[in-house]
C-alpha cells in the first residue's frame, strides 16, 4: 500500500499568519491518465470531513482563495495564507491514484 | 443538496456484528460510487471498502476481507457495511463517502459519521 506521511502532526498557528502542512508519498501518484489524485481534506471538531482540494491543486467550490494545494510526484503541500479562528481543525491527504486509496495520519492545527 | 446520510451509534459486544447504513439524497444514487473509511480513536483513517451501487459489486481492503459485507438499495438509496466478528479495536467512527469515479479514487462528500462501540 502506498505509505502517507504527513507533518508535521501538530501545528499551532499565530491568527493571520501563514501555515502549510506536507504530504509525503511512498510511490509517485501520477495515475495512467497523467492527472495525480492527491486531495486534502479539513475536519472541524464535531464534523465530518470536507474536501478542500482535488487533483493537487483544484480548490472546491466554496473553499475560501485562503487555501491552495501544490506538489508532484511525491510532495504535496497545503497552504493556508492567513489563518481564521475558523480554521481550526484536523487536516488530512488522501491519495486515491492507487489501490487502496490511503490517507496522511493528519495534522491538528491549532491558534496559539 | 448533496447529503448522506447514516444511522445512529452502536454498542456491540465482542463477537457481534453491526449494520450501519447510509442514505444518499441531492444526487443520482447510480452515478456515484460509495466507500466506508473509519477512523478510530485518535487514529488517522482506514479505507476500509467500496461499492458500486449501480450493479452493487464490491471491492474490499485485504484487512477486512472475510469480515465486512456491502450492500445496497436502490429503491431507498442506500447503501449498507456489515461488520462481524467485533473485536474492541473495530471501536471507531465509520463514514460512507461519495466517489464520481472510482479507480482512480475522488471521494468528495462524506457522511455524518457513525459511532461504533465495541465493548463487553
């Protein structure tokens, strides 16, 4: 199974600074049709996930211009330019490029 | 809107089995493919299966093979895991989430959640 290493796993946060967090992947994800499916997840407390961004970089409908998704290959980062009071949470990657989908152990970001 | 839908916590002894269901609504129940991931206490999540509810084949993670069983209904929109054979450390979170596509894999919404007790 491809191997998600997310860090760091703890991330306190200044209100208004900016955060990132890293997802490593054990095999490239470059899927035969050449896309990568690498997509990053946010979970508040209390609620289930919601999708942030798809295919590296594709930000959801109604995802704030805050956060962005990059990488290739094996390295992905999500970046949040300045961080709310809302974005509290616990963040995870999913790689879904190959059999079975597996995800990053998560990142709990906090506000300092 | 997009919903899913899940039935309310569990509490299984050891050796039991449990059903949680998932109920879609706001879109083509057909078009869509559905997996179970869970996510214990203080763990990250495991995938643990996912089905097909248009002809209802299924695909399991090697773990759970022999153990788990999905299902579903179209004419309810629903779709089913069955897990046997409890153990205390099956004592998780269990969400269905949606696919488009399925291999490659593209969940977008996901289930309330479901919380499963095991516990003698």
């Amino acid at each position: 199974d491809v191997v998600m290493t997310q860090s760091p796993l703890s991330l306190p946060v200044t209100l208004g600074q900016p955060a990132s967090i890293s997802c490593r992947s054990s095999q490239s994800l470059v899927y035969s049709d050449e896309n990568t499916y690498l997509s990053w997840f946010q979970q508040r407390p209390g609620q289930s996930p919601r999708r942030l961004v798809y295919k590296v970089s594709n930000r959801d409908s109604g995802v704030p211009d805050r956060f962005s998704g990059s990488g290739s290959g094996t390295d992905f980062t999500l970046k949040i330019s300045r961080v709310e009071a809302e974005d509290v949470g616990f963040y995870f990657c999913m790689q879904g490029s190959r059999w079975p989908p597996t995800f990053g152990q998560g990142t709990r970001v906090e506000i300092k | 809107q997009v919903q899913l839908v899940q039935s309310g916590a569990e509490v299984k002894k050891p050796g039991a089995s449990v059903k949680v269901s998932c109920t879609a609504s706001g879109y083509t129940f057909t078009s869509y493919f559905m997996h179970w991931v869970r996510q214990a206490p203080g763990q990250g999540l495991e995938w643990m299966g996912i089905i097909n509810p248009s002809g209802g084949d299924t695909s399991y993670a090697q773990k759970f093979q022999g153990r788990v069983t999905m299902t579903r209904d179209t004419s309810t929109s629903t779709v089913y895991m069955d897990l046997s054979s409890l153990r205390s450390d099956d004592t998780a979170v269990y969400y269905c989430t949606r696919d488009p596509v399925a291999g490659p894999y593209l969940v977008d919404y996901w289930g309330q959640g479901t919380l499963v007790t095991v516990s003698s």
